[in-house]
C-alpha cells in the first residue's frame, strides 16, 4: 500500500509542479513594480512553501531515509525555482529576478525550518503508521 501512495503522492506532486511553472511562465500584461516585500513576493514564498512540503510527503511515503527526504526536496525545489526564474525572463511581459528567487528561497527554507520543529508530523514509523506522538 505504501509503494501506491508514495507513486499517488509524487504523482500529485510532479502536477503542482508542472502547474507551478505553467502559471509562472504565462505572458504577463505588465511588468511588476519591484518592492522589497509586496504580494508578489508573498505568492512567491507561498507557492515554494506549498512544493517543498509536497516534495517531502511524497519522499516520506516512498521509505525514503531522513537526510534523503530533506536534501532532494531541497534541491528538487531549489532548481525548480532557479529554472523557472530564469525561463520567464525569455516570457513576453514577465521578468526575472534574484529577488523572486530569493523569495523562493525563503518558501523553502520555511518549509524544511517547519521540518525541524515538528518532525515526528513528518515522519513516518516503522510499521508504517503516521502519529504525532512515539
């Protein structure tokens, strides 16, 4: 059952994904303004968050060991925000920028940093059970 979930849960996974960079790569009307901290920079972190948590359900489903989980949910994210980043610089109306990839930075951060502070909710027993309590 866990080898089903765990191809569900990557499957849900690589379609946010694909979906992620299908929106962020659609032509723009205009170009944002740039602030330090705007509502663009917010669906930024959001959306990164979103994807990093995703990324380490599905590792958690699929028997993956700890360290595993956390540094390709890291990198997978990592990249997904770079290459998209660097794509809309080549969509009509869009920009590219280091601050949105910062801001993406920071949805991943926050995602494993919530990792660390709970981890018995992202991991899973040996017998295959999910709880909060040992």
């Amino acid at each position: 059952m866990s080898n089903k979930r765990s191809f569900i849960y990557f499957i849900l996974t690589g379609f946010y994904a694909a979906l992620l960079m299908f929106v962020l790569l659609l032509p723009g009307d205009s170009l944002p303004v740039h602030k330090v901290f705007s509502v663009d920079k917010f669906w930024h972190i959001l959306t990164y968050f979103i994807l990093t948590l995703a990324l380490i359900f599905s590792f958690r489903e699929g028997n993956w060991q700890r360290w595993f989980n956390r540094r390709w949910s890291l990198i997978i994210a990592l990249i997904h925000g770079g290459v998209s980043e660097i794509l809309q610089g080549f969509s009509p109306g869009r920009s590219s920028g280091l601050d949105d990839w910062i801001a993406n930075c920071i949805g991943i951060g926050l995602a494993l940093l919530l990792l660390n502070i709970f981890p018995k909710f992202f991991e899973k027993k040996t017998d295959g059970s999910y709880t909060i309590d040992n």
